[in-house]
C-alpha cells in the first residue's frame, strides 16, 4: 500500500561492504502499468517508431535491446510488449521471464526467478530453467528480461527458430556490438549471422531533458563556455536542418520553481533534487539487419557494416542526439557525457557513404579491367571504400593491366624474333650439312 501512494511499483536493491561501512544503491520502478509509456514518449523519432513497429510485425525472430545498465532497457522492452500485444488485439500469448518484474505488462504472463540471488550458479540454472518451461506454455512471444550467459542465448535462439518472437536485453555498447557479445560469449558466428533469425538490433543511451522554463539558451551560455568548448559545440553541432549552436539551451545550475522538487523526511526538507531537469529521453540506434549488413560485418567488420548501415538510411544515436540538442531538449555538454558528439567522425573510416553507387557506376563504365580485377575492385567497394579510393584503385589497376599487357607483348615479340633468328641458323645448317637432326 505505502509503494501505491507514492506511484511505485517497486525498488531494485543491491549493495556491497566498503572500507567505512556500507554502499548501497536503490533504483526505484515506476508504477506506470496502466500507463506504458508510447516509443515517441520515451523520445524515439517517428522513423525509429515505425521501423520498430515493422520488426514487431514479423511473426519469428530475435529482437535484441542493448545499453548499460540503468540506460531504460526494459522501461522500453516494456513498451516493445505493449506495442505487440495491442497489434495481436490481445489473442496471442506474450509470457516474460523476469529478475524481477519491473512493471505490469498488460495482457502478459509475467513470471519471476525464484532461486537463491547470492548463488550466481543457481542463478543462471533458474534462467535456464525458466526459458526452458516457457517454451513448453504454448507462447507466441517470449520476453526473457535478459540474455545473461550461453546458456540463455541459445535458449533463445531455439525459440526463435521455432517460430517464436523473442524480445530481450544484452549488455553492449553499441547495436552492431550485439552479434559480437554474443560470439565472445560462445555462440556461433554462423548461427547468429542470420538476417532470419537476428530481425532486430537496439542500442539506447537516457539523456537528461531540460526544464523548459529555466534553461539557458546559447548566447546568455557562450561567453561562460572555454574555447575548447565553444569550437567543439561549433564543429560537431553544426548540421544544416538539424542543428545550429544557436539553437542550444544548457541545463540552468539552479533550476527554478517548475524543476526543483523537495525531499521530505518525516515533515522536513532535507534536500533539493532536479536542478534544471524534468526527466530523461531516449536516443537509440534501431537497425532491422539484412543479409547484405552481416555479410559486411562478417567479412568487413563493424566499420565496414555500420558505413553500409548508414548509407542506407540508418540514424546513429548522434544523429538522434542532435534531434533532440536543436530541438532545445538536452544540454549539449551533458549530452556529450552519455553520447560523445564526435563520436561519427571517430567512428568513420571514410568520409563518403556513397561508395556502393560510384563503385559501381566505375565498375560498369570499365572496360580496360579484366573480370578478375573488376571482381576485385567490386569487392573493395562493397567493403566500403569510398568513391575516390574506388576510383583511384580502379586507375591504378587499369595501368598496371597496362603495363602487364605491354611486358606480354614485349616478351612476345623479343619471342618471335628470337624463334625467326634460331630458324635461320637451323635452316643454314641443314643446307650446308646435309644433316638436319
């Protein structure tokens, strides 16, 4: 009674012994149950929401949410189950395996790890075990809170294989990371590199959302900034139609009358929290993967995956960040905290994204190339060289098939004439000697 007076469904506890006594940590739950919040409401893009209801439609297949801990994972894996069972109107069977339930899911079978939480053996057994019975409760959808060792992939991925949904977390720093956990952790390459079987990859980070009534814009901002932070902000948030530096607001360190909330113990304030802030946003990366991405990461790596991914319309989280930073939304230097702005550039290899394309339309307009080297020169692009390098390889192996042709043709001749000279001397031989062998 005392958690529904206060809006909570419950508290997450864990603690340790320290040097002085004790440290502990308490992540209170929400008690949104008749309320699960909507995709846009957590802060996705409108295209981010339509692609993830597009990988909710299909009937089979994992779905795989990743962030840190304490970055929202299953307040949206929450509203992922909400999504699917309002399409299914509420006919099909959506069971979750959680440690613990961190809401109410509406039209779920929700059932807990019940085992000793201080035996982690114990632990990953109960997880196994509780995959392993939900499989045999006639579910459409399996919604393990988390996928923590082997053993729970693989469960997984039989249910997936089985013509099961499964939508779960995985500790990773990234989307394109998800594949690779999962092979460091032991499982096949070749079975989790399937665009069938992994249907969708979900990264997401929480930014702090400013107060709208006390933020602090960019020009009253600017001159408190160093110049290392004001020519960082002015290179990486600098995007024509997305975001302009004068377009930022900073979180105001005090707050105001709107964003500060008190803390009261036994009818006294004891302290004063949300300084300039009124909650947290989502900013993800949503990728539905093909067969053309995995191959890419198999053969190319994430770089090369991940320069394929946005050349085909994928938003990174930066791109999502700076939605939200010229909107107003977040404070850029707090935001960089959680998202480096940079992060883009750090993580390009090449500055074009196009290619594929110019590859290609060199690759076509060839004809000095032989077929082998036009297969190479194919291959190197499809790895993700861009345009220029693809060129500039394409005209270097032009003239080297030149010169290889040249020196053939060289050693052909040198050949003949040296073939013409030895049948004179033979034929003057067989005249003079009478004898020709």
């Amino acid at each position: 009674t005392f958690l529904k007076k206060v809006g909570l469904f419950g508290a997450r506890y864990s603690h340790t012994p320290t040097a002085d006594g004790l440290h502990f940590v308490m992540r209170t739950i929400n008690d949104d149950s008749d309320r699960v919040p909507s995709l846009a409401q957590l802060g996705f893009l409108p295209a981010q929401v339509v692609l993830v209801q597009r990988i909710l439609r299909l009937p089979e297949g994992m779905v795989i949410l990743s962030g840190p801990t304490g970055s929202g994972k299953s307040t949206t894996l929450r509203s992922f189950s909400r999504i699917w069972l309002e399409r299914t109107g509420f006919l099909k069977r959506l069971l979750t395996v959680e440690d613990p339930p961190e809401g109410r899911i509406a039209g779920a079978i929700q059932t807990p790890i019940i085992c000793d939480k201080a035996d982690e053996a114990e632990v990953r057994r109960a997880w196994e075990r509780a995959i392993s019975s939900a499989l045999r409760l006639d579910p459409d959808a399996i919604m393990p809170g988390e996928l923590r060792d082997l053993i729970s992939i693989l469960a997984g991925i039989f249910a997936a294989q089985t013509g099961h949904l499964v939508m779960s977390t995985l500790h990773t720093n990234s989307a394109l990371s998800i594949p690779e956990r999962m092979i460091t952790m032991g499982v096949e390459a070749a079975l989790i590199l399937d665009a069938q079987l992994m249907v969708g990859l979900i990264s997401q980070r929480l930014v702090k959302t400013l107060c709208p009534h006390c933020k602090v814009p960019w020009a009253q901002k600017k001159a408190e900034l160093s110049e290392e932070q004001r020519t960082y902000l002015e290179k990486y948030c600098s995007e024509p139609g997305l975001c302009r530096p004068e377009d930022l607001y900073f979180r105001h360190p005090e707050g105001c009358e709107h964003c500060r909330k008190a803390v009261v113990l036994n009818g006294r304030t004891v302290a004063t929290v949300g300084h300039g802030v009124t909650g947290r946003s989502v900013v993800a990366e949503v990728i539905r993967p093909d067969a053309r991405l995995f191959h890419l990461l198999k053969t190319g790596g994430k770089e090369a995956a991940r320069r394929y991914w946005m050349a085909n319309g994928g938003i990174t989280r930066r791109t999502h960040l700076l939605h939200k930073l010229g909107a107003g939304l977040a404070d850029p230097l707090e935001a960089d905290e959680t998202i480096p702005l940079d992060e883009d550039d750090v993580l390009q290899v090449e500055d074009s994204f196009s290619a594929q394309a110019a590859g290609t339309a060199a690759i076509s307009g060839s004809t000095g190339l032989s077929e082998e080297l036009k297969l190479l020169v194919s291959q190197a692009v499809s790895s993700g060289i861009e345009e220029g390098l693809a060129r500039g390889l394409q005209e270097a192996l032009k003239v080297a098939l030149s010169a290889l042709r040249q020196n053939a043709a060289t050693r052909t001749n040198q050949s003949g004439s040296q073939e013409n000279h030895n049948a004179g001397h033979s034929g003057n031989s067989n005249s003079g000697g009478g004898h020709g062998k």
